[in-house]
C-alpha cells in the first residue's frame, strides 16, 4: 500500500499511569490506523524518572532532537515533584517542551457526553490558553525566571504580556470559531490588572476586527467562572491568557464530567503535543485501573491537527471512527472504576479497538 501517508509520532510515556496509558492509547491508534489507511512510525523516547536513569536528565536533549523530526507526539505525564531535588529547580517536561518548541496554544475542549454524568449536560466550548508567557514565570523570561525574593518574607512576581504572543493565539481562536457557531469570548482583568490583561483584551479585540463574521464578547475571569457555572452552553470559544485559561480549563474540565477525562494539544504552525490534562498518578499506578480517556481523547486531537495540517481526510476519518468507538463501548457500560465501572486500562482500551 505505497499510498499511505506515513506520520512519525513520538511517544514519551513519563511516569506513574503514563506506561499504562499511553500504551492503551498507541494500541487503539494503531487498530484505527490500520482501518484507515494511515502509517504510523512510533518513535518511543525516554521522558521522566526513565530519562533520569538514562540521560541523568528528565527532558534529554537527545529527546528533543529526536521529537524536531517528528510530525507530532504523544506526552505522557510526570511525577516531577517526586524528582530529586536538584531537578526541582529546572522547568518539568512538559514545560521544557511547551517552552523550546514555543508551543504558543494550548487549547483544552470541554464538552459534554451522554454517556458521562457532568454537572452540566450542554457545554461544548474549546478554551485557547496562551501558553508562553502571562503570570507562568516559568516560561515568562527569555533567561531565568519571573519572581524573585526580594527579603525572606517579600516575594516579587512578575506577569509578561506581548503584542506578538497576544496576535497569534488571538489569530488561533478566530480561525477556529469561523469553523464552528463562530463565537469568540475574550477573557480577562483589565479592571484591575489594566496595563497586562488590559493588553491582552485590546490585541484580541484588534484582532477580531480581521473577523467580522465572528462575534465577540469579553467578562473578568471572577466574573466567568460565575457565567461558565450558570450557562456553560452559550460559549464557543475562549480566548485567554496563560494561568486564566489554565484554572478556566480545570474548571470546564470538571463541569462536564471529570478532569480525568479532559484532553489537551499544545501547539504552533509546525508542531503538536497530545497531552492528557491529568497527573502521573502514582497512587494507581501499574495496577491495570488507569483511565486512558484523556489521553486517547488528546491523541484524537492530534489527529485533527495533523489531518487538517496536511489535508489528509484519512486523519480525520481516523479520528471519526476512534470517537465512535468510545461512544459505542462507553454506551455498552464498559467503563473504568474512576467512572463507576470495573474494566482494567487494557480491557477498555481493548473493548475500543473491538467497537472500531
Ligand atoms: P499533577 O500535579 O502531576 O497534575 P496531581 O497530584 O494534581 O498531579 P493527578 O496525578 O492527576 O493529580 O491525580 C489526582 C487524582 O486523580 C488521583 O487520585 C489519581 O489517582 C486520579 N487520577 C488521575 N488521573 C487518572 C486517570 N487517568 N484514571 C483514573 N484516575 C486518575
């Protein structure tokens, strides 16, 4: 079959539930792959307690070299704050990757199913964090780190805001509401945090006029929450900035079932990152009881990224036929125990593969 485009994706599978999960993941891609036409080259790479053992380094340079080659990759999670100390003091892997590949979007769905009880049942939004810079001080200087102690009892913390930054992921969640009810809500402080988020809301709404086919409006982060709680339903997308859209997304995540469930790509213009939005997990780990959902649903993203990033419908016909399958296995009551249900990660994923 010489036809078959073929993607080379990494897979990092980290630490605690990442082996577990991340294998249910390549198996059930692979069984869809294999439907639909596509080859895929997996290009394992070691992240984590592993890359410690090995490279005496969580985030191996080795791994990002390799990762440059790749047309995408799956991050699993780490257990980084169970490094040893002198590890602690560095960027976490998925922080070192967002930041050397300038991962610019995070954009996090949350949308409810009918086969898992939410506290919502009607939301279907996707959240655009900018991932680069804002209050994360991690990632928000070119060297070194964005607050300082200024005596043992004061502590200086500084937020970044940059036109640039603002454009793109601004350009990024247009683009994507022109595909959907084409609604874009700005999130923001500029009340308070005028010159910095007050920025943030006036880029976006520069950037909106280029899209006069999309609506826009634009709420305080305290007062979104509130909105969010009281009609999830009426939001499309939302544009925010770094630490706002990470909480909005913990928020989302849970209103429409469980954070253990919510998926997440981080992305630019050349490269994505599937990454669940959950931790390692240590307390279940290699017990057979993880749920892969988050990131199954992660890679499923990744699929639509690339499929659209390359114009292939195979992708997307991938990524089609993978979701009814969860739905169709989920509507058969196969479920995890962490969603009342008594399958193992391999049984459910294993259900997956034979629903597709
Ligand atoms: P991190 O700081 O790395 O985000 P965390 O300590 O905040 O991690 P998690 O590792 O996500 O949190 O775990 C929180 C709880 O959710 C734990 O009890 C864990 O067992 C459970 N949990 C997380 N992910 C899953 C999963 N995929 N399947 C089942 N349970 C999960």
């Amino acid at each position: 079959m010489d036809h078959m485009r073929s993607y080379k994706l990494g897979v990092l599978a980290g630490d605690g539930i990442g082996r577990e999960i991340i294998e249910a993941t390549t198996a059930v891609l692979e069984a869809a792959a294999k439907k639909k036409e596509v080859k895929i080259e997996w290009v394992p790479l070691p992240m984590g307690f592993k890359a410690i053992e090995k490279n005496e380094q969580p985030m191996p340079e080795s791994t990002i070299t390799a990762l440059t080659g790749c047309d995408g990759w799956l991050l699993g999670p780490h257990d980084s704050a169970s490094y040893p100390e002198r590890y602690k003091a560095i960027r976490n892997p998925s922080g070192e990757l967002r930041h050397r590949f300038d991962l610019y979007a995070n954009i996090r769905p949350a949308k409810s199913s009918p086969f898992v009880e939410g506290l919502v049942q009607d939301a279907d939004l996707i959240i655009y964090r900018e991932n680069t810079e804002g209050f994360y001080v991690d990632r928000n200087m070119y060297q070194g780190v964005g607050e300082w102690m200024v005596t043992t009892d004061v502590a200086v913390t500084a937020g970044v805001f940059t036109r640039q930054a603002i454009e793109r992921i601004a350009h990024a969640a247009f683009q994507k509401a022109r595909t959907r009810r084409k609604k874009v809500t700005i999130v923001h402080k500029a009340n308070v945090i005028r010159l910095g988020t007050g920025l943030f809301l006036r880029v976006c709404q520069e950037v909106a006029k280029e899209y006069p086919d999309v609506e826009v409006d634009d709420y305080h982060i305290d007062a979104m929450c509130a909105h969010l709680v009281r009609r999830i339903h009426d939001f499309d997308i939302v544009v925010t900035e770094n630490m706002f859209g990470d909480i909005l997304s913990d928020l989302t995540g849970e209103l429409v079932g469980s954070l253990g469930l919510a998926p997440s790509i981080n992305a630019n213009d050349t490269y994505a990152m599937a990454q669940a939005a959950h931790g390692s997990a240590p307390d279940i780990a290699n017990q057979d009881i993880a749920n892969p959902m988050g990131m199954l649903q992660s890679a499923v993203m990744l699929l639509d990224w690339l499929g659209e990033r390359h114009d292939d419908v195979n992708l997307g016909a991938m990524s089609a036929s993978i979701e009814e399958a969860v739905s169709k296995t989920l509507s058969q009551g196969v479920r995890t125990r962490d969603l009342g249900g008594e399958a193992g990660t391999r049984e459910f994923a294993q259900a997956i593969i034979k629903s597709l």
